[in-house]
C-alpha cells in the first residue's frame, strides 16, 4: 500500500526522475543494496530510478554507444538559451513593475535546466556522491524557484513596492533559505546525516521521505496554485481586465500538460522507443513554453491602459522615473 511521502512507485514507474538518485544511495548505504535488482543492482549498468520498469541506459554501460536522455540535453539547453533571451527582454523594460524580481525568478529557472540534464541524463554513475550532491543542488533550486514565482505575485498586488529593499530583502532571504532547505533535506536523505530525515526507509523499497516529498510535491503545488489566485484576482478584481487571464490560463495548462507527459506517457515513449527518450524532454519542453506565456502575461498586465489604472495611477510622469521615494535598484541593474 503506497503511503503519503512513498517515493517508491515513481522510481519505479516513472523514467528518469531525478529524485530517485537521492534513494538510490539510500538504500547502498543503509545496507539494503539487496532491494535494487536486474540492471540497478550494479552502478555500471543502472539508469535513473530504483528498479525502474523502463530506463534510459547511462552512456558508460556496455556495449556502447549509448547517448544517454539525449532528447532531454537538447530540450535543455534550447530552453537555457530561451530563458536567457526572456532575461535580456525583461531587463530591457526599465520602468515595468516587477522586472527585478521576474528577472530574478528566471535566472533562477535558468540555472535548474542545466541540473535537471545533469540528474536526469545518465552520464554520471548511480550512488556517486557526484550525482548525489548535483541533485540535492537541484532540489534546493527547485523549491526555491516555486517561492520566487509566489513572490512574484505577492509584489504584484503593491503591498511591497517593487525593485526596493521591502521587496528584494525578504524575497532573497527565502530564498536563501529555501534552497538551503531544499539542499539539506535532499543531501540528509542520500548520506543520512540524521537517522530522522536520512535513516532507512520502512519497508527499505517504500522510498519513504515525507520531508523531502512535502518541499519537492506539495510547496510547488500550494505555490503555484496561490499565484494563479493572486494574479486572478489582480487581473480581474483589480485591473478588471479579462485578456492577460488567457496568459495565465494557458501557462497553467502548459505546466500540467508538462508533468502530465513526465509522469503518464514517460514510460510509454521509453518502451516506444526502445529506452532512447521518455517524458522528461517533454516536460521540459512545456515547463519552459509555460515560463514564455508568463513573460507574455506580465508584460500584458504592465503596458499600456492596463498598467496605468493600477501600477502607475498618476499621469504625466516619465516611464523611466521611480514610483515610490523608496531607493530603488532598476538603475543600477
């Protein structure tokens, strides 16, 4: 019976899901190596995953050649360069609200793609504490990027004014924060600095970890579930416009659609495929279609008609001109 935090199911059924590295050292360390069975019992022949139904073969196995989640290396890396063109547009648009922190929230984003080629590609052998702490690394961006795209929305509404300290300080403290948390509890579980978060799972084939199942499943759901509600009720209660909600609506289906394709047709595409792709390229794929609409969304919401009734109320002042007396950062960024 599959428990709540049981990473065990996905390992098993979902191909190249990065946070089974995490268990995989796990189980070698805690002695119970005798769990792993077929191409997982060997660090030389396993791929992503504990016992995985269907997986991509490491690019050391033998016989050779094998180019590992190649399909996921090229989603990757268009996506990097994709992500960092959305930077360059955000940082040319001086006197939008938000641009700091947006721009902040995507180098964020960047910095994760070439991690999750890394964890999820095949190249670096199961149970090395290489892949062990790039993965924990990975982890800790991801939990702090679902709080930079919460703090994106909390600045949307105005209760902190945008590229000050009220707005910079607490967000980059969190995230500070955040991804030290994310790290640990990542790193706790694989090398068991604690038998309370790193200890043994119970049975040892549950891959049990509600800590990091919580940081890693539940945080980036509750956070993008409240941003889609804050920046629904400053589309539609605030700014009473319609438009930038399709934007919105439409980035929210492309996320879904994304973990949709990773966890449903993974395993699907790899046998298809005789174990060359899976769903995670395709997850990318959308993850990153998804930060392009959000691009797309606040720009609607921070131009023309729209912007003026809410973010910049009074008339006849130069777009390049501070909103607020509070010191602000745009200039000298």
């Amino acid at each position: 019976m599959t428990r709540f935090g049981d990473f065990g199911p996905l390992c098993t059924s979902v191909p190249s899901y990065p946070w089974c590295n995490l268990f995989y050292r796990q189980l070698v360390r805690t002695g119970n190596a005798a769990v792993l069975v077929g191409a997982s019992a060997s660090p030389s022949t396993a791929g992503v995953g504990v016992n995985p139904k269907c997986f991509i073969a490491p690019t050391f196995s033998d016989p050779p050649p094998h180019l590992g989640n190649i399909a996921n290396y090229v989603a990757c890396a268009v996506s990097f360069f994709v992500t960092l063109g959305l930077i360059w547009l955000v940082h040319r648009r001086r006197a939008a609200v938000g641009r700091i922190e947006l721009r902040t929230l995507l180098a964020v984003y960047a910095v994760t793609l070439p991690l999750n080629a890394i964890t999820t590609g095949s190249f670096i052998r199961q149970g090395s504490t290489a892949l062990v702490v790039l993965t924990a690394i990975h982890a800790g961006f991801v939990v702090a990027f679902f709080w930079g795209l919460l703090a994106n929305a909390i600045v949307a509404t105005q209760i902190v004014e945008d590229g000050t300290w009220s707005s910079l300080l607490p967000y980059t403290i969190f995230s500070v924060l955040l991804f030290a948390l994310g790290t640990y509890l990542a790193l706790d579980t694989a090398l068991g600095a604690t038998n309370t978060i790193g200890g043994a799972s119970s049975p040892p084939q549950s891959l049990r970890s509600i800590s990091l199942f919580v940081v890693l499943s539940i945080w980036p759901l509750l956070c993008a579930l409240l941003y889609l509600v804050l920046m629904a009720y400053i589309v539609i209660k605030v700014l009473r416009e319609y438009r930038p909600m399709i934007f919105y609506g439409l980035a929210a289906v492309l996320f879904v659609l994304g973990q949709l394709a990773w966890f449903l047709l993974g395993r699907v595409l790899c046998n298809a495929s005789n174990h060359r792709i899976d769903g995670s390229f395709l997850a990318t794929v959308l993850e990153t279609a998804a930060i392009v609409v959000l691009f797309f969304a606040w720009r609607s919401i921070t131009e023309g008609a729209c912007a003026s009734s809410f973010y910049h109320p009074t008339q006849g002042v130069s777009d390049d001109a501070p909103r607020s007396d509070q010191p602000r950062f745009d200039a000298l960024t």
